[in-house]
C-alpha cells in the first residue's frame, strides 16, 4: 500500500489527460509566440511582439495547433505520413483560423495572396507541407520531453499551477478577442450598446491593440466600399 500510494503521488497528468494537454497547449503557446518573433526578428530586423493576447506571450493558436496534432499524430508510427497527415491539418488550420479571424473580428494578421499556390490568400501548399514537418518533429521529439516533464510535477503544486493558468488564459483570452470583436464592430460603426462596450471603445482603442498586435490589419473598411 505504502510503495501504490507512492507511486500514485508522483503521478500527475499522466496520459492524454485534460491537465497534460492544458500544458500542452500552454507550452505551444509560448512556442508559437517566440518562433514567430524570431522568424520576425530575422526577416525584418525587429523584436516585435507576436503573442495573440494582451497580457503574456502566448498565441493560443500554436496551443490550439499542438494539442490537436498531438491528438491526430500520436499513434502514427510513420513519419512521413505523420508530415503528410500534419501537412492536411496544418493547411486547414491555418485557412479556418484566418477566416474566422476575418469573419469575426473584421481583421487578418497574415495574407498570401502574392505567394504562389496559395489558396485564396489564407495558406499555401508549401507553407501547408512545412507545418505538417513542424507537426511532426514537435509530435516525435518535442511532445515526448514535454510530457515526461509534465508528469514529474509534483502533483499537489501541478493540479494549483494548472487551476490559475486556466483561469488566467480564460479571462485573458475573453478579454481580449471580445475586445478585438469590439473593433470591428466599432469600425462598422455599430455603437457600443451596454457600459460594457463603452468602456472597451475607452480601454482598448485603436492604437492600444495596434500597439499589441503590430501585424494585425482591419480589412472592415474595405469591405464596406
């Protein structure tokens, strides 16, 4: 009983379990956030901030993106099916994730119409074919030391740790795409019809999510000309 219980107080998160995919998509958060301003600082000269919330550097994207890659390529043995099959996944990922940014917030961060297979501006099968290989070395090399890390966490501080990030990347989150929601209504010219509205027109103006999104561009206007 003493060595089971043992055993049992070391473990935390083990499996495909709800908190290990929270820290799954905690960590290709930051990892998406720092690939792209590093990808930004090489191409541009720039350390510019690429973090999709408005407090810490997470993209909940690359989070989302791992966790369900995570999920579709863990069993494949194969890697190059596992390239392949990430490859599909990635593309659509990419075109559904700028078209509901576009659909819901009147705005796009990323445009490929000048790119060459690109498909209706929002991916392109080269971009799609690198994602997939990302896909998969994060699969194969990366989630493997992730989980093994994840599962050593002392289970009493894991499971507190894991409840206030949840909280925090809730209202983070909510706050931030509802202010986003807020600006391409605002630009519509759809009047703030609560307090709450009002003060986000006050809070989150137009430069303060400039200034946290540098590469985001409303496209609202140009759809109503």
């Amino acid at each position: 009983m003493h060595s089971e219980a043992t055993v049992n107080e070391r473990a935390f998160a083990e499996g495909l379990s709800f908190y290990k995919m929270t820290w799954v998509f905690i960590t290709g958060s930051i990892i998406g956030t720092y690939y792209e301003q590093i990808l930004t600082l090489f191409k541009l000269g720039v350390w510019e901030n690429r973090s999709a919330v408005f407090l810490g550097p997470f993209n909940p994207l690359y989070g989302a993106a791992f966790v369900l890659v995570v999920y579709l390529l863990y069993r494949i043995d194969s890697f190059v099916i596992a390239v392949f099959v990430g490859a599909i996944f990635g593309g659509s990922f990419e075109y559904m994730a700028n078209l509901a940014q576009e659909f819901f917030t009147g705005s796009v961060s990323w445009d490929y119409s000048n790119l060459p297979l690109n498909i209706h501006g929002r991916t392109t099968i080269h971009y799609a074919l690198f994602w997939g290989l990302i896909a998969a070395v994060m699969v194969k090399y990366v989630y493997p030391f992730v989980s093994t890390f994840i599962e050593n966490m002392s289970p009493r501080m894991g499971t507190a740790l894991t409840k206030t990030l949840i909280v925090f990347l809730s209202i983070n989150m909510f706050i931030t795409y509802s202010a986003l929601i807020r600006q391409g209504l605002r630009h519509r010219g759809v009047d703030a019809f609560t307090p709450i509205g009002e003060v986000y027109d006050q809070v989150f103006t137009d430069n303060y999510i400039q200034e946290k999104f540098p590469n985001m561009h409303l496209i609202v206007d140009d759809t109503n000309e």
